[in-house]
C-alpha cells in the first residue's frame, strides 16, 4: 500500500481525525481540493461551542458534542488556541415559549448538560438590553476561533509525520482485494492515482459524492444543501449584548432560529436563517432583500434594534441528510464493512455540532478503525 490511511477533506473535522490518527500510523495522508484547510463549511459557521442541549438522549449528536465540548476546552488551553466561555441565553417572550423551555431543560439534562431556569430580574443583571419574561442559561456554551484550532491541527499532523496535500480533488475511488485505489486530480489537474488500506471519508457537502465514488449509494445518505446566512450588527450596537442569545427553537430542528453570536474579535452576529436549496449548488450570496424577517425575529429579544443597524454578513450551507421538513437525523459514521466495504469510514451528515463535536469524533473515528483492523 502506497498509504495506510487516507483522509479526504481538511475541514475542522478532517484534521481533527487526522491529527488523532497521525499519533499511532505513520503513513497517513489528507487530501484536500482547495489550497488550503477550512474552506468550505468550517470557516462558514457561528464558531460556537454547543453544550449539547438539544439533541435526543443516546444520538450521536448528543454524545459526542458533550464530550466534544470539555476536550475541546481542555484543547483551547492546552494550546492556547483563542476561545472565551462566555454562556448563552435561551430566551422565552412570550407565556406558551416558558412551557417550551422547560422541555428544553429537561432534553439537556438527559444529555448530561446543566441548565438554570432565570426570571427577568436575574435576565436584567447578566444582559440589561435584551427582553425575555424567561430563560435558559447555559455555562458551558462558549466561542472558539475556529481558523486557529484547524491550524494546530495541521501543525500537529504535519509534526506526527501525516502529509497534507493541498490543491488535489479526489475524483474515484476502486476497491481492490485489499484496500482502495484512489484517484485524484493534482493541481495542474493531471490525475494520479494511489493504494490505501483505509480511507477517511470527511468531504463535509460532497461526503455523498465520495461514498457514491466507493460504490455506496444510498438515498438516506443524500446530502440536501441547506443554506444559513448572517447578517452584522453595525456598531455602536455591537457592543450591548456580552452572550449568545438564543430564541426559543423550532420543533423539527432545521435551525435553531435567528440568534445573537458574538465571535472573538468582538463582532455581533444574527443569523442563521434556514433556506433548503432546490440543488446542491455551493452558493453563499447573501440576500440583502431579507434584513427586514432577520430585524423583525431579532427585535422580539433585541428591543434597542433599528432596521438601520444590520447588514448582510456571510453564509454557509449545511450538509443535511434529513430533507426539508422531515425530523432532524443523526450524525452518519460508520466503518462500512456491513455494506462489503471493509476499511471506509464514511462521515455524512456532519452539521451542526460537528465543530465542538470535531476532538470527540476523532476520538470515536479512531476505535472505528482499531475495530476494523482487529477483524
Ligand atoms: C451556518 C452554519 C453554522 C454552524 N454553526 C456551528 C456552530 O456554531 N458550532 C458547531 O459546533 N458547528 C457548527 N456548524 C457545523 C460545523 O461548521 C460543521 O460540522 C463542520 O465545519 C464540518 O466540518 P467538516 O470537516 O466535516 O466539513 P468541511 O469544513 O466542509 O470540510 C470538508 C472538506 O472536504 C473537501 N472535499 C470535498 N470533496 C473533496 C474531494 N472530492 N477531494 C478532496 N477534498 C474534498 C472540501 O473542500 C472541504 O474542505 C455550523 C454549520 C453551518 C453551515
């Protein structure tokens, strides 16, 4: 074999895995189209770290973004990588939204996350300009500078002995009697092709695609674009909310509705909004047509907003496998032996929490492979 393993895809979750992984085998690759890390989906988020709160007891989203979380914090001080644990607010306006947050109380502490119920006094001490009649508050919610942790990663990597190889698309996958043969496309677009024992499938929106080059296609694999786009709070108002803020959710989870980020250097953000697109097509235009439905869902917890003080900001689009209003899925990562595919671990589906989630699901992708190489 040409590799032992190969992973393709350099986004947070890509070389989270490969860093783990770079510590035990000394062959491994990562193979990434763009120039560089981080692209894509990483670097087209709310860069927060979730405690966990919403996802349903035993699915993967919940496991691995509770552990996710405290390793990612013990990273961010290992490694002095910019984070702040500043907590977030789940805010309730109105009589029926206080029932439902108690519900939301009750999903997070079956996940093993704290929550403290606050009337509008304590609400008025931490944020004295938002409304809410309740809220959740959550500690262990924070931020992180998404862009620093993926470098540490491809540091680290790099220093284990991994290769990253920017500027390749991987256009074909052959399984052989062991291992695969994969084929890609260099930067001067002559391909190449290459053995490997295993290979990582971490290709965040195109994640179907590369399963489909193995020889999985599977309809519940699809991947459904799903866009979310942002827009800023222009200062001086930037500087009036110090936490997340977060509205009551909608009940099939495509989105966690319009809230307040704040990110490291001090930006406050709305957003995302939750647009299903008719194709996968990699459009991140913002619509500035859409700043009066981002102003009127924030004012409702935002009273000091005027119209004038947003701007259309960026955005990102979320590799869904559920489709637009049907339940939220889980995350999908599997070694693919059940299916004949010995040694391809596909991750599919890894949206929100996949960066708090990225140290845990390295951690979970490694004992995939352990497993599979025992058998
Ligand atoms: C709007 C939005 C907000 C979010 N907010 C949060 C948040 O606050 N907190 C949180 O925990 N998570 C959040 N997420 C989720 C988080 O951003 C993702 O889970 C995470 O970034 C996914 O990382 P990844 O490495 O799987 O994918 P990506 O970052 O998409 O990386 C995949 C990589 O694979 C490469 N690739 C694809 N095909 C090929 C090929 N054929 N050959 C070579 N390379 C290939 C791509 O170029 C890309 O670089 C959010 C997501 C969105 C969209």
């Amino acid at each position: 074999m040409d590799a032992d393993i190969t992973i393709i895809g350099a986004g947070v979750i890509g070389l989270a895995i490969a860093e783990k992984i770079s510590e035990n085998y000394g062959n491994l690759f990562v193979i990434e189209k763009h120039l560089t890390f981080g692209q894509e989906t990483s670097s087209r988020n709310s860069e927060v770290i979730h405690a966990g709160i919403y996802y349903p007891e035993g699915s993967l989203k919940a496991r691995l973004c509770v552990e996710g979380k405290s390793l990612l914090y013990d990273y961010c001080k290992k490694y002095e990588i910019p984070y702040k644990n500043c907590g977030k607010l789940i805010v309730a306006t109105t009589n029926e939204e206080i029932g439902v947050i108690k519900g939301i109380k009750e999903t997070a502490s079956r996940n093993g996350v704290d929550l403290e119920l606050i009337d509008g006094e304590k609400i008025r001490e931490l944020e004295p300009n938002i409304f809410a009649l309740e809220a959740l508050y959550s500690p262990s919610t924070g931020i992180i500078d998404t862009h620093s942790l993926m470098k540490r990663f491809e540091t680290n990597t790099r220093n284990n002995g991994g290769e990253i190889v920017y500027g390749s698309e991987v256009t074909g996958i052959r399984k052989l009697d062991k291992g695969y043969e994969i084929t890609l496309l260099d930067t001067d677009k002559n391909p190449y092709s290459f053995s490997t024992g295993i290979i990582i499938n971490s290709a965040g929106l195109a994640s179907d695609k590369v399963a489909e080059m193995a020889g999985i296609s599977d309809e519940a694999l699809r991947i459904h674009f799903c866009k979310g786009e942002y827009f800023r709070v222009i200062p001086p108002k930037n500087h009036l909310v110090n936490r997340l803020v977060y509205p009551v959710p909608h009940p099939n989870m495509e989105g966690i509705g319009i809230h307040v980020t704040i990110d490291m250097a001090g930006g406050v953000k709305l957003g995302p909004d939750v647009k299903f697109l008719d194709s996968n097509v990699y459009d991140y235009k913002t619509t500035p047509s859409k700043q009066e439905s981002f102003w009127r869902s924030a004012r409702k917890f935002l009273p000091f907003l005027e119209f004038v003080d947003i701007a259309p900001d960026m955005a990102g689009i979320r590799p869904k496998t559920q489709r637009k209003g049907d339940p939220a899925r889980d995350f999908y990562i599997m070694e693919e032996s059940e299916r004949g595919f010995k040694g391809l671990i596909n991750l599919i589906g890894m949206e929100s929490p996949g960066l708090t989630s990225c140290i845990a699901i390295a951690k979970y992708v490694d004992g995939l492979i352990k497993k599979c190489s025992h058998n």
